[in-house]
C-alpha cells in the first residue's frame, strides 16, 4: 500500500541507523543498480521475491558481506516497506550499454531459450519466461539485469553456494553450465531491456 511505499523510500533514501547509508546507496533511488560493478537492479523486481530475498540475508540462509548487515538491522515490517518501494518503481531506462559479442549473444539465446541436450540443461525460458521477465511470484525477472552480477550469481550456483533455501533447483542447472556459457547466457540476457511481464 501506499504507506508502505513512502516509508520503504524513506529507508531506502536515508536508511535506519545514524552513520549507514540506506539501500539507495548501492542500488540507486530509482533502483537501477550499478552494472558497472554488478550490483543489481531493483526495480522490476516484484514484492515478495525481495521480501523473501532481504529474509534470507537477515538470517543467514544467504550470504554476503555488504547485503547481511544491512538486512539485519532491518525489522520484518521494514524489510516488507523497502521491498514495496522498489516493487513500485517503474523500470529504468537501460544504463549498461556494452556492445557484446554477437556470437555470444546468439549462444546465450542458445541456452536461455533451448537448454542443451548434450549437458541436461533445460531451458531457463521454462521457468523464468521467454524474455526472461520472470513468471508471477515464481521466478524473478533478469531480463535488463545486470551482466556482471548474473554472472556472479550463476558462477555461486555453480560452486554449490546455498543461496537462498530454494536452491536446489537452480544449484543443478548451474551445474551443466561452462564457464563460457554462464558469460554467454549473463550477456544474452542484460541485453533484453524491454521484456513485458508474465504473469502466471
């Protein structure tokens, strides 16, 4: 609701203890992340994918040094309030304008779209949409994200990293993924800028 909205600006903008920032400082106020050092993007993410995410971080089902400490000193009401915030902003125009390797691109697309028989992946299009714009509460979007921090991430799953407490699934997949192919499928998808919403 809307009152939720102002207060999550509020400790996003100014955070919640004397001396530490709020989550804009790394995310941006309009939630459009920093590619140039993988830190991601917020907005077009939806509301419960980013509660559940600030919850892992709170009590340490997912790591990370900068995250952890900020999502602890968040209550369970403020973690729900700056959620709601980047859950209400509209996407940002694209900042990460890196002309990538065609070839690339087009195996990213490969793998994305079609999985691989000769490994056992499936195609993440199966589970995270065609465009890569996420399905419902299910699966977060990653179309536009940030090349750096997919690849980051896909590289943590593929080192058998517990993520978060629904891992499994995506520890798997990861694991039928060359190096060269999480670079690849990171690329193809930081390129999709303007993927509709899907819903379930």
């Amino acid at each position: 609701n809307e009152a939720d909205i102002v207060a999550g600006r509020a400790i996003a903008i100014h955070g919640v203890a004397p001396g530490r920032a709020g989550c804009a400082a790394c995310h941006m106020p309009d939630g459009a992340g920093q590619p140039e050092v993988g830190i991601p993007r917020l907005a077009g993410l939806r509301f419960a994918y980013m509660v559940d995410q600030l919850s892992y971080f709170a009590s340490g089902h997912r790591t990370n040094a900068a995250m952890a400490p900020y999502a602890k000193m968040l209550t369970a009401t403020q973690r729900r309030q700056a959620a709601a915030y980047f859950a209400s902003l509209p996407i940002p125009a694209p900042t990460d304008l890196t002309p990538y390797d065609e070839a690339e691109l087009q195996t990213g697309k490969r793998l994305f779209l079609d999985g691989e028989f000769r490994t056992g992946l499936l195609a993440c299009a199966d589970c995270h949409g065609p465009e890569g714009q996420g399905v419902g509460d299910f699966s977060p979007r990653l179309a536009g994200q940030s090349a750096a921090y997919l690849s980051e991430e896909l590289a943590a799953w593929k080192a058998g990293g517990s993520r978060d407490p629904s891992g499994a699934f995506m520890r798997v997949e990861a694991s039928h993924l060359s190096d060269a192919d999480i670079v690849a499928v990171a690329a193809f998808l930081a390129s999709l800028h303007n993927a509709k919403d899907a819903r379930p």
